[in-house]
C-alpha cells in the first residue's frame, strides 16, 4: 500500500510521515531529501543554478540511497557519502526550490521514487506524490498549516540542529520556497482531487497521526 503526504515546507509532513510509518511498520521515503541531495552535489561541484543541462546529467549519474535507522532517524547517502545533516544547511535549503523546478530533474528522481514506493508499503511525502509519483495511491493526505505556524515550526526545527537563523530569514526563506513549488511549470504543488485535507496549525503532532491512522483503519 502506498500513502502519499504532501504539502508546503513546514507543514510538519516529514516528522508525521515518519511517525505514520513507524508505527504502520511502513517504509518511509523523504523525497524532498532526493532534491536536497542532489542540490548539494550541484553546490559541490560549483555547477550555476541556472545550468540546466549539466544538472540535469548530474541527476541521472548521482547515487541517493535513503534509509531509516533503528532510532527512526533517516539517512541519506550520496555516491556512499552521508549527506544527512548537510542537506539541511541554509545553503541547501535557499536553492532547492530552484533545482527542484527542472522537469528533466524530475523526471528521474520520480522514477526513482517510484522504484522505491513500490518494494512494499510504503509512506511518501514530498510536493507530487499524490499528483503525479503514485495518482493512484490507496490513501492520500494533504497537510496544511499557517505561514505564521509553518515559520515557527521551521525556526524551532533548525535551532534544534544547532543553526543559527534568524526568524526573518527563515520566513523569507518558507515564502519563496512556497512561491516557486506552486508556480513553478513542472508537477506544482497542489493538493490531489481526492486527498484528504489536513489544518495542523492547532492540532499537536500525535493529534495529527492520530487523525491519519484513524483514517487508513477506515480506508486501508
Ligand atoms: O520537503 P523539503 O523542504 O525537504 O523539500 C525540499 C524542496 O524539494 C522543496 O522546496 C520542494 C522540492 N520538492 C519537490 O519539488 N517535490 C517533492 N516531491 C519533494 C520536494
């Protein structure tokens, strides 16, 4: 069975998808941890932004291999380096958007997603996954929540891997984030005909999964 999780940046998807997970004893796949991994490559090589083509090469060379650990940590290796907390650097964040709007990037890291959801039950989450990575997934959620809250959580979630950030930065940095994923031409962010809509701007994180399990007992 797949579940597909999207919605914008700090909408708390990752830290609920991987709780849903666990205890569905589900795989869990971040793919917005794809994006980041390759966006560190394009920075590691000083390939520009701007330089499609070459990025676009560099997509189908790269090798990313996520993993979750016992701890429910998880783990992102890039051509076997252990990128997991450098994809999380504000340089990484500021430029994923941009690198995430090629289509021929894209192109391949859905295939690849697709490869991976489909070793067994699996739980997405990312901008496309219930829209374009697996339409047809049994159960879909679209998570949602205030740009005030979605700030917040984002400042407390980055203080908490030692950054120092100020809050501005970080609400520049959610807007145009959001800005470019639901404008861009390639799979925007949307939410899917049939997902369900979740407002976890007041709901607690246990609330949320709760409401989650609640319904794939319903509809599973
Ligand atoms: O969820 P995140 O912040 O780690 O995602 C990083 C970027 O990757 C985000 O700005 C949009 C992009 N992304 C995407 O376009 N499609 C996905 N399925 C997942 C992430």
């Amino acid at each position: 069975m797949i579940i597909a999780i999207d919605g914008p940046a700090g909408a708390g998807k990752s830290t609920v998808a991987k709780i849903l997970a666990q205890r569905l004893g589900f795989l869990y796949l971040d793919t917005g941890a794809m994006y980041r991994a390759l966006t560190f490559k394009v920075l590691e090589k000083n390939i520009q932004i701007s330089d499609e083509p070459t990025i676009s090469r560099l997509a189908n060379e790269v090798k990313i291999d996520l993993s979750t650990n016992p701890d429910g940590s998880l783990s992102v290796i890039l051509d076997g380096a252990d990128v997991s907390l450098a994809i999380r650097q504000p340089r990484i964040t500021q430029v994923v958007s941009d690198i995430a709007k090629i289509q021929k990037v894209r192109t391949v890291l859905v295939q690849l997603q697709r490869e991976l959801g489909l070793k067994g039950n699996c739980v997405l989450d990312g901008r496309d996954i219930g829209t374009v990575v697996f339409p047809d997934a049994q159960i879909k959620f679209y998570i949602d929540a205030s740009a005030a809250q979605r700030v917040s959580r984002r400042y407390k979630e980055l203080s908490g891997l030692g950054q120092q950030i100020a809050l501005e930065d970080v609400a520049r940095d959610l807007s145009n984030r959001d800005k470019i994923d639901s404008t861009r031409q390639a799979s925007p962010l949307r939410k899917a005909d049939d997902a369900i809509y979740i407002d976890t701007t007041e709901l607690s994180i246990e609330q949320v999964v709760q409401k989650m399990l609640d319904y794939c007992k319903i509809n599973g």
